[in-house]
C-alpha cells in the first residue's frame, strides 16, 4: 500500500511573483481549468488582499473550478482573512491559508514582534479563519530557520486554534535535505496531534535544492508538497511540479508513495503555462524541456533502438508527448487537422478554437512544406486565450539596408476606424515597434524581447514574445509567424490590447 502524497499547486500564486509575470483573470481561469485536468489536490488561486486584480481571480476559481480545494492566502492579520474568505467562500472545497514569520531574524526585523506575541497572534488569526472556513491552514514562515522548539510552539498553537494543515516553508532556500528531513521528523516525533493533520512543505530554490528538499521531506513524514508548474516563483522559484511527481512515480519502489496527477497532462500544462507567462523552458529542464526525450548520441541511439529502456527511464508518453510526427501541409483538410490535435491531446477545444487554429494553419502552410507538431502547438497556444482587440495589424511594410535608415509603415484597425502611421528606427522592429506606438497614441517601455524557431529549417515558424511596461505593470504578448518582423509587431499589438484590456478592467 503505498503512502498518498497531496500536491497543492502554488502556481497562480507564488508563480506569478516571479518578476515580469502580470496574468490577468481569464489567463488564470485557463491555467486553473488545466489544473484541474491535471489532477492537482489544490490550487493557490492568489492572495486576494493584495490587489483588486487577484481578488477577482480568486473569486472567479472559485466560482468555475469544482474539484480541487481553492486556496487563497492571508496574512495572519483579520483584514486579509476577511478579504480572503469574501473571494473564497463560492469554492465548493474553500481553505484559507494564512501565515506569519516565526525565524528569529524576521520577528526582529520584520514583524518587529516578541515570540509571545508571534504566539498569540496564531491562536486569534487561526481561531478567526476558522470561524469563517471548515479548513484552515497555516505557515510557519521562514520555518527552516526557526529554533525547533519554537516552532514546535507555534504548530501546537495553530492546531490547538483550529488548523486543518500545518506548512513548513524553506523560504529563503537554505535548508538542505538532510537537515530539512530532519526538521519534518522532528515536528512528526516532537508536535501532539500532528499526526491528525496535514503535513506540508513549501521548498524555494535559491540553492537548487527544492525538489531534493521536498522529496527528503516526503520521506521523513510530509504529505503535501507545494509546488509550481516549471518551477516558477519568487527568486529561483519553487520546487518543479513536474519533477516531484515524476520523482515519485518513476521511483515507487523507493519512495513508497503515490499522487493524484494525471501526468499524461503534465507537458500540456507546462506549455500552456510557459505560452501565458512569457517565461520559456529551458531546453535541458528536466521532464519537461525540448530536451528531455532528445537522443542526439550515436551511443544512445543504438541502445535506444535495442530497448528504449536503455536511456529512457519514463516515456514520453507517460508526460503526454508523442514520439511519432505526422506531417501536415497546404494539402491537408479539416478531418486530418482535428484528428492530429486528438493525437496530440488537444481535446478540450471548442469549434471556435478548432476553426481559429485551423484558418492560421492553411495560412502557415502555404508559407511552409512541412508542418510539425511544433508548428501546430504554438497556433493553437497562441489561440487559447486572446483578450478583446482595440487594434488590430492589418498591414506593414518595412525599408531597410545597411546603409538606409529603417523605416516602417504599419495600417491599424479599430472598432471605428484604419489608421496608418510610419517611423524611423534603429532596424526594421525599432522602426515598426514605434509606428504602432504613433497608431495607437501610446508611449509604453519595451521591457523584454524574446525570439526564437520553433521549428528548424529556413522556413522555421518564429515565436516572439515582447513584455512592455506602463506605470509599473508590466504585459505580455506574443506572436507567431515564419515572418520575425510579422511576429514582432504582432506580438507588440497583443501586449497593447491586453494593456487596454487590464486599464478598462480597473
């Protein structure tokens, strides 16, 4: 009988601190969604005190997605569990986390509080979360470097006060295995009642080591990980999802535990999360990177003809990839597109979606011989969610030489009218970026751009995603063409109507 290990996804919440994410509430609705296929135990919608925009995100989970547990996090201050409960309490499962730091350092320079008051500040915020809401948990903040037998106070006093799950956070990174191990037995050996409740941990990866730490606390006691799609969060991020689930799945036989993840949806998943923050893979990240199933090695490639075992611990298969390529070009109908995105596990898209991908498809095909799966993902991400468009490119035309000065002259659309613009740059993007900025009136900063090929070859299809930057809020956009300069200013078209999008929301 194998030990259940309960994966709570921290994604929409400690994610989207790492710097440059700004999601807004229908990108959150369909990351939650994919979650929810997932098979995630919890997700950690938000910290619906801190802005309006994550109150409302908060709410709107709640409200569509069923099966999880909806979490939403708090200070250990009776506003924030108030602000929080008022988002939380359309969930059908509705827990309310809240936490304090309980380190020597952060009582005395952060919270600028005793360890009595720390203590009796858990047992009133506790006890008044738990008025509200059946299920509550509750942070030791900076838990690894908090003395243990301070800590062991402070969790006896949460779950005295009514705390359904206890979390022991690595905030800052520095536990090691070994020593965070340790510190997860010893709550389990030190803590009465400890055994009645959940057991969580929270690893951070300054020091590269959260999934070894999570694991290493699986091990002495803990049965509930937080994590994050791709590892993202504050500073070097969070323990990798991914890797924590594959860890205990490929290795039952070690670590005598098992999830609830659907891991045929995990590469979905990390794709769609990667496509929505803007934030890319690296190609040698493991379970989930370019990489990962890549066998370039004349060595590997003999034994993996042999057995695939040979190089292969897990298949592809079991993190929803698909060896096999079918080649799609201008040829191909309608019936062979839809069957190849069942192939590839799209099977959630309505017809809209399908008709959307598709038109783009023949378009891209009479650009491109061969379509590859690569190709077929990154129209069908860039259709997933799309925000109402103030403007859209209708046409631009671009003049440029070594020797000339760029210039670009690009034809906008809105609801009510065409506008066209031209400018000089330092290259044909420069050029291009400042004549949508003339079209649309719009001074913004160009904060990050990124390019790259999703496909190999002269033809590769080019990604580009571009975050800019107005009044300290930052948007991403994206946009894919075999056309970098297309890509671009397309990209920069959607970053500006998803800033509009979020002004009028506000």
């Amino acid at each position: 009988m194998y030990e259940r290990v309960y994966i709570f996804d921290t994604t929409l919440r400690d994610g989207e601190q790492s710097p440059g994410i700004n999601l807004n509430v229908q990108e959150k609705l369909e990351i939650a969604a994919q979650l929810e296929r997932l098979g995630v135990d919890a997700i950690e919608a938000g910290f619906p005190v801190a802005s309006k925009g994550d109150f409302e995100a908060v709410k709107a989970i709640a409200q569509n997605i069923r099966k999880p547990i909806i979490v939403g996090l708090a200070r250990a201050v009776e506003k924030d569990i108030e602000r929080a409960w008022e988002a939380l309490k359309y969930a059908a499962r509705p827990r309310i986390h809240t936490f304090i730091a309980t380190s020597d350092i952060h009582m005395e320079y952060k919270l600028k509080m005793t360890p009595n008051q720390v203590l009796k500040r858990v047992h009133e915020t506790v006890s008044f979360a738990k008025s509200l809401c059946p299920d509550v948990e509750f942070s030791a903040e900076d838990g690894s470097r908090t003395r243990p037998e301070f800590l062991f106070e402070v969790i006896k006093t949460a779950i005295k006060a009514g705390a359904t799950a206890i979390n022991i956070p690595d905030t800052v990174g520095y536990g090691t295995p070994q020593e965070f191990g340790g510190l997860i037995r010893s709550i389990r050996e030190n803590v009465e009642g400890i055994d009645n409740i959940i057991l969580s941990v929270h690893c951070h990866n300054d020091l590269g080591m959260a999934v070894p730490n999570s694991l290493s606390a699986i091990q002495n006691g803990a049965n509930q990980i937080e994590c994050t799609i791709n590892g993202l969060g504050e500073r070097a991020g969070n323990a990798a999802l991914e890797e924590i689930v594959m860890a205990l799945k490929t290795r039952k036989d070690f670590y005598g535990c098992e999830t609830g993840i659907v891991t045929e949806e995990i590469y979905r998943t990390s794709r769609l999360v990667s496509h929505l923050t803007g934030i890319h893979i690296q190609p040698n990240k493991a379970i989930t990177g370019a990489n990962a199933f890549a066998h370039e090695s004349g060595i590997h490639q003999h034994g993996m003809l042999s057995n695939r075992e040979t190089y292969e611990i897990m298949t592809p298969e079991s993190v929803g990839l698909r060896q096999s390529q079918m080649v799609l070009g201008k040829h191909s109908g309608r019936h062979a597109f839809e069957e190849k995105l069942e192939e590839m596990g799209y099977i959630h898209l309505d017809a809209d979606k399908i008709n959307q991908a598709f038109e783009k498809f023949k378009d891209l095909a009479d650009k491109k011989k061969h379509i590859m799966d690569s190709d077929i993902e990154a129209l069908v991400n860039e259709k997933v969610i799309q925000v109402p468009a103030v403007y859209d490119l209708e046409y631009f035309h671009i003049s440029s030489g070594n020797s000339t000065i760029a210039t670009s002259t690009v034809q906008m659309k809105t609801e009510d009218e065409i506008i066209q613009e031209a400018a000089c740059g330092d290259g044909p993007i420069d050029a291009t970026f400042k004549a949508i900025d003339r079209a649309a009136g719009i001074e913004v900063e160009l904060k990050d751009y990124y390019l790259r090929a999703v496909t190999s070859g002269k033809d590769a299809l080019g990604e580009v995603t571009v975050k800019i930057g107005r009044n300290g809020d930052v948007f991403v956009g994206r946009g894919i063409s075999t056309d970098v300069i297309e890509a671009s200013a397309r990209a920069y078209v959607n970053a500006i109507n998803k800033m509009l999008y979020e002004s009028e929301m506000e």
